[in-house]
C-alpha cells in the first residue's frame, strides 16, 4: 500500500532531475537513495517537508530539496509536502504561527490587518518578527515530528498487517494440502 500510494503521486526521478528548481544540485541528484519509497526515506521526508512549510522564506522547495539530499530522505515527497503551505493557507498558518510564538514568549497577541507591501513589511513585520519566527520554528517542529512519526507508525502498521495476511495465507495452504 504504501509504497504503491507514494509510486502513484510521486514523479518520475528523471522528470524531476530536469525540473529548473533542483537542477542547480547537478550530480548530488544521482544518489539512488532520494528516489528511494521504503520507511526510512518517507519518514524523514515528512518532516523535512512539513518542518519546512513552516519556514517564512520564498524558498522553501529549494530549502526542502537541500535538506532531503543532506540527510538522503526522499526528495520528491520532501518537496511536494511544502505545499501544504501555499499562498491560500499561508495566511492562516503563519498567523496561528504567530499566535503560538506569542504565547510561548508571552506576548500580547497584536491584532494586524496583513498587506502585501515593503511598507508595511518594514512597519509592522520590525514589531512581530520574534513571536512570528519562534511561533514558525514550533509549528514546523510539532508538525515536522508528528507527520514523521504518524507515517513511521502507519507504514509499520500496514507491513504488520500484510505480514500477518501472508502468514494466513500460507497456514491456509498447508491445511489445505497445497503446502509450500
């Protein structure tokens, strides 16, 4: 299940060697192992991917990619999970970021109508930056850690289960005299 679920949404290694994006990695692409779907690789790409989301630059995908080819971890997946992230939920999750940040640091939350403009990057982000990094750094912790050990979880359940099914197959063999 797993590995086919991934193998169907996930590109081509050779199409996404070519991709602009990641091409500035050159021959780091040809390690066999960011291409590779087993436990290991899904698992660190999940955090990579959702710790990364989490990060307020314009590079994320790059920063993912850099990442996933530093630790080996599947690069596709590390990428596309980024994305949970997009310019229609950036919004709410940078400001809940925000939110936890001030919390932590035990800052009045500041109510904030967000403009996209240098002016107001200059005016308002100078008085929120320290609750919104601390706030992006947690979130992208928490949910980096618990989207790596959910799918850690999940792929051990689903290969104890498929080990168990074949176990009864074969017990159901033997009963019925077609033994291995």
């Amino acid at each position: 299940m797993a590995r086919k679920f991934f193998k169907r949404w996930l590109p081509a290694p050779e199409r996404m060697r070519e991709h602009p994006s990641v091409r500035v990695f050159g021959s780091l692409l040809h390690d066999p192992n960011l291409w590779h779907l087993n436990r290991r690789s899904v698992t660190f790409a999940f955090f990579i991917g959702l710790f990364t989301a989490f990060v307020p630059v314009p590079t994320q995908m790059l920063l993912a990619a850099l990442i996933a080819i530093l630790l080996r971890a599947n690069l596709p997946l590390s990428v596309m999970l980024v994305w949970i992230t997009n310019p229609v939920t950036m919004p709410a999750f940078f400001y809940f970021s925000y939110k936890v940040g001030a919390a932590v640091l035990d800052v009045p939350a500041k109510t904030f109508v967000f403009e996209l403009s240098w002016q107001w990057i200059q005016n308002e982000l100078v008085l929120l930056w320290r609750p919104f990094l601390l706030g992006c750094l947690l979130t992208g912790l928490f949910s980096g850690l618990l989207g790596a050990v959910s799918m850690h979880i999940m792929w051990r359940v689903h290969v104890v289960r498929r080990w168990r099914k074949r176990q009864q197959l074969r017990a159901a063999r033997r009963v019925n005299g077609n033994g291995d």
